[in-house]
C-alpha cells in the first residue's frame, strides 16, 4: 500500500516503522482501543523484512528462558531497564501471545525457539493478520520527513508523500538509528543519541589455514580478546567460513565487545582455546597419556575428545608435527599444549550477521520509562525495539526485547488516551 493512495489522514496513533516492534505495539493498542484508528508508517516497500530473514528464514521468535532475571542478564546493554520490563511481558508471555494466534512454537537444544513450520512466513502472516482483524492500517512507501511537537501537546508528523498532520500519540519503532536525518528529529524533541554500532558481527582473518578449514564447526571453544580494556570472553561453538570465523561463541562476543571492538577498529587479537573442557592441565596429560599408551600410532591418528580430525591436522601442521607419539619431544609436547589452549589470531575486520543484524546504540535508555516506554522529554512520544540503546546476544533475545517493548508501548498508549478520553 502506498501511503499517498491509502492516507488521506493521519489517525490519533502513529507507529512509525514496520518491523517485529511497530506491529507487535499497533497490535496491542488496537486490540486494547478498538474504537481508536491506528496506523503503521513503513518508509520501505515492506514490512517485516527483517523477521523474514532471520533465523535464515525460519525466525527465531524467542528464547526458552521464562526466569526475568535470567533473561535479562542475554542483554549487553539493557539488562537493568528490561529486568522491570520482563516482569510486565516476557518470553513465555511471547510463547503464549504467538500460540493463542495459531502460531505453536517448539524449543530446540540451545534454548531458541521457532514456529513448528521452520518458516519465518507463519510468524508474518500472524503478525498481518492479527493487525488486520485488530483494525490496523499498514501503510508502506511513507516515510516520516518531520516530527514536531505541537503547542497543545499533540505531535506534527509530515510524511514524504506530502501530507501532515497531528497525532496524539506516536511509537517510534523503525529499528536501529541509522538514519541521521531521523535521528536530528528526534534531537530536536529533546532526545540524545548514544551512536550506533554493529553489535552481532563474525570475523575476519587472513591466515589461510583458517580459510581452508571453511564450514568445519566445533562444539566447544573458549573465545578471549587480550588487550581489551572490557574482559571479553566467550565459550560456545565456532564456526569456521571462508572470510574467518563466525557461530555462536563469536556473536555473542562481537555483541559483549561491540563498542570496544569497533573503538580499536576491529583489528585485534582473539585468543581460541580449543579445548576449554580440559585446560592446559587436562590438555597436558592427556598428550602424555598418548606418548605412553599410542607410542606406535601416528599423531593424526588420535584426536583430542571433541576436537574435529581436520582442526587436528591443521594445528599440527602449525607446529610442524607429524610422525608417531613415540617421537613426540618434551619441548614438541609443551608447544603443541600451548597451541591447544592458546591459538593467537589477528582480527583484521568483520561481517555483518545478516540473519540478524543488529545495532548498540539509540535512545538513551534513561530518557524513557521502561513501565510505559513514554518519552521521558517529550509527552505523548513512545519508543520500542532496536531505536532504543537495547540490544541482545543471538539466540532470540532482540525479538524478545522488541515484543516485550512494543506491548507496553501499545497498552501504555492504550491506556493514557483512555485517561485523558482522547481518540474519541
């Protein structure tokens, strides 16, 4: 729909932007005030594009963890404001708000959940199809030019199509603050801006042998940046690509480091110890146990537990090291330790995680009410999703945070027009 053709005028709501928290907050509203018109403003052709990608394609809507504070504690940069948060709508609330609407999601090892189809289009169509019923415009191509706030309290948007008018409450939602322009508006209602910055990235490297390993993965790593001036560390799987390394342990530490990490430009060094189960002592005895019990076999031939053959061969390689255990010097058996509990590799830039893209930075958290998401300098003003300095690592925490934020936007709105008997 394009907003010339579908917007004569402009409804008391706005939700400007149409990602998982515009819908999820017009949802809650419309289904709160069904008598209030309510409209979503998509600048682009479409809506929810990001939750068609993600998860490489099959959304990750959420993760199964229904403790708040444990929740809360997934969010490098939130954990305090959304601890209240998740006590007003969390995952499970999520869980339940997907199924009442036909969508049953299911919980995979790692905790992160998906619809049972495995499609991201199940979670759209819901979304659609409960703005629909709940009386929701979608309106695409309408990209919002100017904010304003009026004398009377209300607030003056003018859309790219030309039209303007006033609102009497508006929800910022459009994801990341990117946009400069978009951001300027927002300063000039009295909002403050921490920069934005990616936040779920993989890395780069050039040693070929890393290269050369392309779509090996390994279960369990620890993961340390030296040098840093925050304590960077991280365990989980590693993938290896052709560009570097990504996999879970790497994006959540890209999302635990992002502003550091993008201080130093993204050229560091990261500390892998492959064998984070065993330790240098266990890694030790158990090289020596091999010298006394596999004498005869040949080192490539016994791989340490967990440990893929290929990443095998390829760190002996790096020490130069072939032949039989018999053969395995003291000096050798110190070097090669080392390297299982200490590979150095040089960072020497990043990816963006297109299947779930995602910026620190935004609104400063202390210039909203998290029990409301109002604007704390501007009346009327709401906020949910990636615009606010809120974000969290990967496994479906930063959906969670854009539903949690966009209900208590919606029923905040809801609930204020009923207050003040506007909207009628």
């Amino acid at each position: 729909m394009e907003c010339s053709a579908e917007l004569n005028t402009l409804p008391p709501v706005g939700v400007v932007g149409g990602g998982a928290a515009g819908f999820f907050g017009a949802i809650a509203f419309a289904e709160a005030r069904p008598g209030i018109a309510v409209a979503i403003l998509e600048q682009s052709a479409v809506c929810l594009s990001k939750v068609r990608i993600s998860g490489g394609g099959r959304c990750n809507v959420t993760h199964g963890c229904f403790e708040p504070r444990e929740l809360a504690v997934r969010y490098p940069r939130g954990e305090r404001v959304l601890l209240g948060a998740f006590q007003m709508f969390q995952a499970r609330d999520a869980v339940e708000w997907f199924e009442a609407r036909g969508v049953k999601l299911k919980v995979e090892q790692d905790g992160r959940m998906f619809p049972i189809t495995d499609s991201s289009e199940t979670v759209i169509r819901c979304l659609q199809e409960a703005a629909d019923r709940a009386g929701v415009k979608v309106v695409t191509r309408c990209g919002v030019k100017r904010m304003a706030r009026e004398p009377d309290g209300k607030i003056h948007l003018e859309l790219a199509s030309g039209l303007s008018g006033c609102a009497e409450r508006v929800l910022v939602a459009t994801g990341g603050a990117k946009r400069a322009d978009f951001a300027a508006m927002l300063e000039t209602l009295g909002h403050s801006l921490q920069e934005p910055v990616p936040s779920l990235f993989t890395f780069h490297l050039e040693a070929p042998w890393v290269r050369e390993l392309s779509g090996l993965s390994v279960a369990d790593v620890e993961l340390s940046v030296e040098g840093s001036a925050k304590r960077l560390r991280e365990r989980g799987a590693l993938l290896f690509t052709h560009w570097g390394l990504s996999g879970p342990a790497v994006l959540r530490l890209s999302a635990w480091g992002a502003r550091a990490l993008h201080e130093c430009g993204y050229q560091f060094s990261l500390r892998v110890s492959w064998l984070p189960q065993l330790g240098m002592e266990g890694v030790r005895q158990w090289l020596e146990q091999q010298r006394k019990e596999s004498a005869a076999k040949l080192l490539t031939n016994q791989t340490p537990p967990g440990l893929p053959s290929r990443l095998w061969a390829a760190l002996l390689a790096l020490e130069r090291l072939g032949g039989k255990w018999a053969e395995l010097s003291n000096a050798a058996a110190h070097r090669l330790s080392d390297r299982l509990v200490r590979t150095e590799l040089r960072v020497v830039g990043k990816s963006l995680n297109k299947e779930e893209f995602v910026t620190c930075g935004g609104v400063k958290l202390g210039e909203v009410d998290f029990k409301t998401m109002e604007s704390r300098r501007c009346s009327g003003l709401y906020f949910a999703g990636e615009i606010l300095d809120v974000d969290g690592i990967t496994g479906g925490f930063n959906f969670q945070a854009a539903w949690t934020t966009g209900w208590i936007a919606g029923r905040a709105m809801a609930a204020s027009m009923a207050e003040s008997g506007n909207g009628h």
